[in-house]
C-alpha cells in the first residue's frame, strides 16, 4: 500500500506539472561577425599620405568581441531598450540565453515567451535593442575621437599659421621669394664673370690693333684725335685745300720757270700765307707744334693714310667703350659678390622655412585626411555584426515537455519499484548469503 501510495503521488505530481505549469515557447537567431579587417590609403600629391587599417577584430588573443557581444545581449540597458521596442511594459523581456558556438564567429540567442508570437516579436525587438546599443557606442566613440582629433587639428593649423608668417616675414625682409630667386641671381654672377671675360678680351684687341696701326703711321692715339679735331673744323679744311691746291701749282712753275720770276713769287707769296694761317688755324684749335700740324697736312692729303688713321682712332674708341664696360661690368661683380654669403646664409634659412611650412602642411594634410579615413571605418572598435538567421516562429513548446516529465516520472516510479523489491526480498538475501545468522 505505501509503494503504491507514493507511486501514486509521483504521478500526481507529474499530472499536476503537465497541467499547472505555464507553457514556453522559445524563439532563437543567430548573429555572425566577418573576422576580415578593412584598411585604406589617401595620397595627396605634394602634400601628404594618409594610411589607416582595421585589423580583424579576433587577431587580439585576450579580447574577444564575441564575449563583448554576449555581456550587451544580456545588459540591463539592452533589455530595457527590447522592452520599450517591444512596446509591453507589462511583459518585460527576460534576459536570453546566449550560446557561443565554439571554432566560430558565431552567437546564438533564445528568447522565451508565453506564446510562439510573442516570443519571435521578443527575439526581434532584443536584436533591435541590441543593434541599437552599438550604433549608440560606434557614435558616441566617433564623436569623442572627433573631438580629441579636432584640438590636434587646431594644434596643427596653429603650426601652419606660424610657418606661414615666419617664411613671409622673412621673404618680406630680404626680399628673397623662392630659391629660384637665389638660383637666378647665381646665374647672374656667372654670366657678369662670362661677359667680363669677353669684355677684357674686346678691349684687348681693339688696343692691339689701334696700336699696330699708330706705330705704322708713327703716331700717336691722341695726335690721331686731335686731326680728327682738324677735320672736322671747315675752316682748317678750307685752308688746307687752298694750300694744298697753291702748293701743287708752285711746284708746276717752279719746274718751267725760274726762281725768280714773278709769277713763280706771287705763288709762293700765296703759299705762304695759306701756311701761316692753317698753322694759325691749327694751332689755335689742336695746340701742337707747326712741325705735327704739317704733318697732318701731309695726312689729309693721303687718303689711304687718312682711312688707317680713322679705323685707328675707331678701333680706340671701341677700346675706351670696351673698358668702361669692363669696369662696370667689375663693378657689378664685386657688388654681387660681396653679397654672395648674405645671399647664400638667406637661401640656406629660406630652404628651412619653406621646409618647415611643407612639414606643417603635409602633417595637417594628413590628419585631416585621417579623420576623413577614419569615419568611413565605423566599425574599428565595434566589429561588424550580421543577421545569419531571422528570429525563428516556434512551432512547438519548449516547456514543459510532455515526453521528458512522463519519463522522469516513469524512471521515478521504476526506481520505487526496485527499492520496494530490494526491501521485500532483503530477508531472504540476507538469510542466503549469511545461513548461520
């Protein structure tokens, strides 16, 4: 009677589990996170590079962001969140049952609910709160690296700035714009020192021949210039003529007639008198001796002589030209010259300048970029995370199962059997094993 009492009740307690125990129903998805880093690169030529990558968000041996992904399923503020999602404050959602499947990126979540409707609209609205949650966190980490980057940005400009105003308050001082400028002014100087050496050179030989032809005509430079003077004078021209015309007819007559006679001393009365005043003339205007002015008598009337004497006061023309260009051409030199080290100590601080405003420029350039970079990866801290499989509509109940409590039942009442046979049939065991007790 007792074995079959406490059968009875273990059965009864079983009916009563089946009857009164409320029904559950269980609706699961499952989440998988690609394990592929994304990196990018951003050349501005002249400027700068800017280069960012995401490692895979599995290569760090001590996190995992499967494990991360598991604790914000089962967060407070996330089960809150499915709850105002769900829209049932009555009905909270209860926290899930997160599976991490082993050797994979993937998670898989169950949610249970009082009906199979219920708990699918439960699943759906703890992956919404749940993709909400990282939205929320990829944001918040966005704008508070944004801000901390934003105050090295105005660092960054502020270098700029400062290289800016050094270099043109430099260039504005010396008035030396570009390193172009000092390559050109090099060059000048090379070419002065060129057009010193052809200046020597001209002045050399327009000397050289103005002095082969004086000493051929056995004279002087400066003779030749003053019967220049001479000629150019129409006056001394005129009595030069005369003379030379009254010469020429004395000695005609000189030839036919005789000393004496009277026309022979009528022209050479006249001669005379031309003589004395183109000596007058010449004198008067050149201050040479009777003896060089007779000479350049005997010049004029020799128009070779006359043509050599003109391309020698030339060509010493062109000498006193080629000499004050050398001199000033010299002069220029040793101007630039003596400016050479200033010049050189300007380039060499104007290289560091422009230098040091590139360096600004491209860092600037490059974070900026970075920043740019940066935000098309929004998924640096906060892997990306996809739906493999859509929250599931429960056909059956997952509890109570019917089947596993008429088994434990049915395992509980064999197991009473069994003790009753024990107890019944120990007697008789015992008398067996031990007869003389």
């Amino acid at each position: 009677m007792l074995m079959s009492g406490i059968i009875a009740l273990i059965w009864l307690i079983t009916l009563a589990f089946l009857v009164l125990m409320p029904n559950r129903y269980d609706s699961s998805f499952t989440l998988i996170l690609p394990g592929s880093g994304v990196g990018s690169s951003l050349n501005l030529e002249s400027i700068g590079q800017a280069t960012t990558a995401t490692n895979s968000a599995f290569s760090s041996p001590s996190i995992s962001p499967t494990e991360n992904y598991k604790r914000l399923l089962m967060a407070e503020i996330t089960l809150e969140r499915a709850t105002k999602i769900a829209g049932d404050d009555d009905d909270m959602v209860s926290a899930p049952r997160v599976k991490l499947i082993d050797q994979t990126n993937l998670i898989e979540v169950s949610i249970s609910a009082g009906n199979p409707v219920r708990a699918q609209e439960k699943a759906r609205s703890l992956r919404t709160a749940f993709l909400v949650g990282l939205d929320k966190l990829r944001k918040d980490e966005s704008e508070k690296r944004e801000e901390a980057e934003s105050i090295r940005l105005v660092q960054l400009e502020t270098k700029v700035r400062e290289a800016q105003q050094n270099l043109l308050a430099f260039q504005g001082k010396t008035g030396l714009v570009s390193l172009e400028q000092f390559n050109n002014r090099i060059s000048a100087l090379d070419s002065l020192q060129d057009r010193e050496r052809q200046a020597r050179t001209e002045a050399k030989r327009t000397a050289a021949t103005a002095s082969k032809i004086a000493k051929a005509l056995n004279i002087s430079v400066t003779t030749a210039n003053k019967a220049f003077t001479l000629k150019a004078d129409p006056v001394f021209q005129s009595l030069l003529t005369r003379y030379a015309a009254v010469n020429t007819s004395a000695t005609e007559k000189q030839a036919t007639l005789g000393p004496n006679h009277s026309q022979v001393q009528q022209i050479n009365a006249e001669n005379a008198q031309l003589k004395s005043q183109m000596l007058a003339r010449g004198g008067k205007l050149t201050g040479l001796s009777d003896i060089v002015l007779m000479g350049f008598a005997d010049l004029s009337m020799s128009s070779e002589r006359g043509a050599l004497v003109g391309v020698m006061v030339a060509r010493d023309s062109e000498r006193s030209g080629a000499n004050a260009g050398l001199a000033d051409i010299r002069a220029q030199i040793s101007e630039q010259t003596a400016k050479a080290p200033t010049l050189v100590n300007q380039a060499s601080e104007l290289a560091d300048l422009q230098r040091d405003l590139r360096v600004a420029e491209a860092v600037f350039s490059s974070a900026l970029a970075r920043i740019d970079t940066n935000k098309a990866d929004p998924f640096a801290s906060y892997p990306l995370v996809q739906t493999l499989e859509e929250p599931s509509l429960p056909e059956e109940r997952s509890s109570p199962s019917t089947i596993v409590v008429i088994a434990g039942a049915m395992g509980s009442s064999l197991i009473i059997l069994i003790g009753f046979g024990l107890l019944w049939f120990r007697q008789i065991i015992i008398r067996k094993v031990l007869p003389n007790a």
